[in-house]
C-alpha cells in the first residue's frame, strides 16, 4: 500500500514551507524583511498607502508588477469622512513588536522651511501615538465577563 501525502493543504505548499524552514535554520539571515509603505496625506483625515517592493531573504524583491494602494480614514464622528477604515480597524493580525521605526514628512507650503519644520516639531510633541511609541504608556487589561 503506498501512501499519497497531499502537497498543497489549506493552501499551502507543505513541501515548499518546509524547504523554507530548512533554508532558515541554515542561514537565519534570510528570514529579516523589510517592508516598506509609502504614506500620502490626502485631504482631512484621507491619507493613501502605497506598497510595493519590499527586501528579504537576501536581497530585494520587486516581483510585484502593481503597487497595491490603500485609502485611510476615520469616521465622521472622527472628523473624518469614511474614506477608508483608520488603520486601528484594518489589521486583522498584528506582529508582536517592531524592530524600529523610521518616518520622513515631505512638507510643501508657502511659509518659510524653518515655520514648516515648526509645524512638524509641534505635531510630534502633541502627538500621542507619537508619545505612547517613545515613551511608552502601562497597559492594564481587564476581563469583564457576561
């Protein structure tokens, strides 16, 4: 009686996962990505991410014919206009933690560049995503059942 192992279940590539795993364990250099968005401010609460090529397993990746494009938001009584979910409501599944953060404003107006500079140094210090990444904040979760 022979037996007949399925390649492909749940949609994955059994024998491929396990051939990346191995690859892995002998080189565990080539499991660090790094994947990039760039973030255009629309109008209000509308901003576009873009997504495109990303570095991992030793080298770049630019398999990618498209860009994949994402519209953000917030809700009106978030003095948006729905143009998208705000990223809180996007991700399904997040990774446990990051390794760093880098962030560059691109800024155009018709005041002076050291007034723009000002504008971004006072929206980071009124900023409390930017508050609760650099300086952290204590967490309590609680369990309230029903």
């Amino acid at each position: 009686m022979t037996q007949v192992t399925e390649r492909v279940r749940n949609g994955v590539d059994s024998e491929r996962l396990f051939a990346t795993l191995d690859a892995i364990t002998a080189q565990p250099g080539i499991a660090r990505f790094q994947f990039r968005a760039s973030n255009r401010w629309i109008d209000g609460a509308h901003k576009r991410s873009t997504i495109k090529d990303f570095g991992g397993a030793g080298g770049e990746d630019t398999s990618r014919a498209e860009a994949f494009v994402l519209d953000a938001g917030e809700p009106a009584v978030l003095l948006g206009t729905d143009t998208g979910p705000n990223p809180a409501e996007s991700p399904r599944e997040v990774r446990n933690g990051f390794e760093g953060i880098r962030v560059t404003f691109v800024v155009r107006g018709d005041a002076s560049p050291e007034k723009l500079r000002e504008v971004v140094e006072r929206a980071q210090a009124r900023s409390a995503v930017f508050d609760v990444v650099t300086h952290g904040v204590p967490v309590t979760v609680g369990v309230a059942v029903d």
